[in-house]
C-alpha cells in the first residue's frame, strides 16, 4: 500500500489534531503536531522572560536563543498518543493552558520562527506516511501533499470545545475568556504577513460545527481511502 502526505489546517480549536491523533493511529502513520511545535516555543519564551510587559516579543532576545529549543515527539503508550516535550521535558499539559494561548499568535507570526518550524517539518514528512496538522501543512509545509483537508466551525463551537477540555482536565477556564482568545487568534492567524491561515486551493473544506468524532473520523477516513486507492 502506498504512503501519503496527510496535511489538515484550520482554525484553533476545531478539532484538527483529535481526528488527527486518530486517523494516524489507525492507519499507522507519524502524527505531528504542529501547533504544539510553536507553543512550545511559546511557552520556552514565557519561563526565559521574553515577552514585554505589553505582550509583544522580544524577537532579538528569542532569535539568539532559537539554537536552545529541542521539541520532540514521544508516543504515549498509556494515553495512546504522542507526548510533546520542550528540551527533555514533557510539556503536553503545560503547553494547553489559556496563558500559552493567548501568547502563542504573536510568536507563530515571526518569520524566522516560522522558518525554523517549517525545515524541521518537512524533513519529519521527508519519507511519507504522515499525519501533520496545523495552519499551514497544505499551503507552506506540504504544498504537494495528496491529501489537504481545511476544517473550521463556527467560533462559538471551537470555545464550548475548548473550554469543555479544559474542565474535563481540571484545567481553570472561563467560557468568555476562551472566546475571546478564539477570536484574537482568528484575526492574527488570518492576518499574519508569513504564512498566514487559508486554505489552499485543493483542500477540501470540512466544517464539523454539527459532527460527532466519530462523524469526522469516517468522513476523514473515506477521503484517505480514496487517495490511496487511487
């Protein structure tokens, strides 16, 4: 059976990486992340003081220490899924907090960030056989990819999703504040100079607002199937 390249993009919070996750594990390919790459960046940034009291970036200071991030990816046998960690440290539960969402646009629109994000990715998706989401996998990372799926619901959906998680891992979160942040990211993902959130032009477009997860893992699963078979 052949391998492909699966890129899926979208907006934050509409549950890109859950069918992600999902499908690569029952098809046995590499699932990345790619979201949690710059918010690990992000959250390296916050504990070295990079950040200005207005939320801006310190992007000399950053650039200097861009050589000091090491972000990999280990499964995790018992949650059935991969880990991320920031320099030997497992960082998945630090890096999903409300504080790393709210600084972590302004970091993904700095352009040698993106460069360096991007070069590790696509040599992760040199060989194929890989799951990649994000917001730029079918237009920046891998334009040539077989598959591109651009998921997106409404604002409102994303937040209840995002808050509901939140809760479900005792994680503090307040309904307004995640809309808010939904909303902001909208804006700076769509706006941003480098590599900004659209959906490429050979993406097919899944808006999940009324779906299931098991509704959007078979529509995902037939449009793999497709692909391969063909």
């Amino acid at each position: 059976m052949k391998k492909i390249t699966i890129a899926i993009d979208g907006f934050s919070s509409c549950g890109k990486s859950t069918m992600a996750k999902e499908l690569a594990k029952k098809i046995g390919y590499i699932y990345v992340d790619t979201g949690a790459m710059y918010r690990s960046v992000t959250l390296f940034a916050m504990r070295h003081g990079l950040f200005n009291a207005d939320g801006s970036v310190k992007t000399d200071a950053l650039k200097q220490q861009m050589s000091n991030i090491d972000i990999t990816f280990k499964f995790n046998e018992k949650a059935g899924r991969p880990d991320t960690y920031l320099n030997g440290e497992c960082v998945e539960e630090a890096i999903r907090t409300l504080d790393v969402s709210n600084h972590v646009s302004p970091i993904a629109a700095i352009p040698f960030v993106r460069a360096a994000m991007v070069a590790r990715q696509q040599g992760m998706g040199r060989n194929k056989g890989i799951v990649m989401d994000g917001r730029d996998i079918g237009t920046t990372v891998f334009p040539e990819a077989e598959l591109k799926v651009f998921v997106t619901a409404s604002a409102e959906v994303r937040a209840r999703r995002r808050y509901d998680e939140l809760k479900e891992k005792g994680m503090p979160a307040d309904f307004d504040d995640i809309l808010k942040n939904v909303q902001e990211r909208d804006y700076i993902d769509s706006h941003r100079e480098v590599s900004p959130l659209r959906k490429a032009a050979d993406a097919i477009e899944l808006d999940n607002s009324h779906m299931t997860i098991a509704e959007q893992n078979d529509w995902l699963m037939r449009q793999v199937e497709q692909r391969i078979e063909g």
